[in-house]
C-alpha cells in the first residue's frame, strides 16, 4: 500500500492504491528485485560491512608563546558512518576544549573524522 507524505501527495497514492493490479505488480518487484539483490550486496562491498578505524594522534602549538597544545586525534578508514570518539584526559572523558571535526567520505566506501582538544598539558599527563 502507497502512504502519502504530503497532503498533495494524497491523491496520488489512493490512486495507486486503488489500480490493484498495479499495487500487486509493486508488491511482486519488491520481492523478485529489491530483496534478491539485498541478499546479493549483503556479501558484497556496502550492506552490513563493518571497517575499524585506523587511529592517530598528532600534538601542534597554536602559537610558539601559548601554553597551549591543540591534540588532533584522525580516525580514518571506518564504515559506517557512525562512530563515536572522545578524549580521555588520565583516563577519564576530556568535554572542554573539544572541538569535533566533519565526517568526510574517503572515496572507498570508507570515512575519515578528526576531533581536536585544546589544552595545556602538564607533565605526567596521558591522553588517548
């Protein structure tokens, strides 16, 4: 059965609804198009592929006279899209100074994202 988004929409899906040759034709390529080749690309490249990021953590100075180090944290080659990053100061979540990047697609299928903490670290400290 068709649903209507949009009130303009209406019409046009109770006309479809109505042609019962034409809903049972859409019913029929679901199963013999859409759901064959789902299985099919299930084993292939996209459909439930998981990728691990590949992850690198770099330190900059802002300026030479700033007590301030930018960490830059690149996780690349993920997939999907979805992945969750945060700093962690001797073990326990860093929230200030954290400034999140956007997801870029690689060209693979694949993702990159950087996250950058802004902070002045003192010796002995550990990030990750």
């Amino acid at each position: 059965e068709f649903v209507a988004i949009t009130e303009l929409a209406k019409a046009e899906a109770d006309a479809f609804n109505r042609d019962k040759f034409y809903l049972q034709d859409s019913k029929a390529a679901v199963d013999s198009f859409c759901r064959y080749n789902y299985e099919i690309l299930q084993g292939g490249p996209v459909i439930g592929r998981r990728a691990k990021p590949t992850v690198s953590i770099s330190p900059t100075k802002m300026e030479p006279s700033s007590p301030n180090t930018i960490l830059l944290c690149t996780a690349t080659g993920f997939y999907p899209v979805e992945i969750e990053i945060q700093w962690l100061k001797n073990g326990r979540p860093e929230k200030e100074g954290v400034a999140f990047g956007e997801e870029l697609q690689n060209g693979d299928w694949t993702y990159q994202l950087q996250v950058m903490l802004e902070t002045q670290p003192q010796r002995g400290d550990v990030y990750a």
